[in-house]
C-alpha cells in the first residue's frame, strides 16, 4: 500500500479528498489513536494503491521546459510537450502519485483525465491542441489527446509524479 508522508497543515480529512479515499477507508488501516491529531513527517498508509517504489515507472514535470518525461527503471523512455498552468493558476510543484484515472471525461479534459494526489489536479488531454508548450491551464498538466493515452496504457496509478520549476 502507498504511503503519504504528512505535511504542515494536512488533516486526516484533507488526505483523504486528495487520494479520493473515505476517512473511515483511512483509519481502517492506520492505527491512530487520535484521528484527529496526525503530525507532519508522520505516516499515513494509502489503501488500495502500491507503493511507488514498486512501480518501474515515474514521471517528471519541468514547467519551465513544458516536458513531462517519462522515466523506466530510472532511465528516460520518452519526453512529451506539455502546457502548464497560467498566472493565478500555478501548476503546484511538489511530489505526487496518480490515483486514478477516467477516460473520456468530458469539457477540455480530451481523452483521458489522470488524477493526482492533489485534490483538482491532474494531467489530462485537450480539445485545444495549439494549446500545448504554453502556460495556459488552471495548474493542470496538459498533454495531447495522443500523448495521454499513450501515458495511460503504460503508467498504473500510484505511479510518482515529480513536478518541478
């Protein structure tokens, strides 16, 4: 099971909304005496996703360079262009996982929505392809309708997303 490591002003319930889990899904596998007291360093098991160490695969967002890459085995497999998120709308820098995934899911999302342990966040397709190598979204990763898809069939969610400047 994946493992999330509690940051300053994380609550048990904000944990839970980010991964698309259920608190009681939370406490269930981790023994807290206090649910309500959790610290930061503490941590905090994710059920029903593997832990990104057991995954061959991982994913690094430079913003700056508007490239996803695509790492196997700690070794680049393919780089793909991106958009980022515009002014007022950062793409946050952090680590995450994907936690899962919808095909199709509607609006400008194109082809395939990919969520990450950000509540709202994710990497996702378009219907505005001229819109790929500029910073244009609201803090999501977007990719080409191809290019997710691409993604999707190769990286299982709990995969570790790296977003960076």
């Amino acid at each position: 099971m994946a493992i999330h490591i509690v940051q300053l002003g994380e609550t048990l319930s904000s944990i839970a909304i980010d991964y698309r889990r259920t608190v009681p899904q939370l406490l269930q596998v981790n023994p807290l005496s206090n649910p309500n007291m959790i610290l930061p360093g503490q941590h905090i098991i994710i059920p029903g996703l593997p832990t990104k160490e057991s995954i061959p695969f991982s994913i690094e967002v430079s913003i700056s360079n508007r490239t996803l890459t695509l790492k196997e085995n700690g070794q680049i497999r393919k780089t793909y262009p991106i958009a980022v998120g515009r002014m007022l709308y950062d793409t946050p820098i952090g680590d995450y996982v994907i936690v899962n995934r919808e095909p199709n899911p509607g609006g400008p999302y194109g082809s395939m929505w990919l969520s990450l342990s950000k509540v709202s966040y994710g990497i996702h397709g378009t219907n505005d392809p001229s819109s790929i190598g500029k910073a244009v979204s609201r803090g999501c990763v977007r990719m080409h309708n191809s290019d997710v898809n691409e993604l999707a069939s190769i990286v299982p969610n709990g995969t570790g997303v790296s977003i960076r400047p």
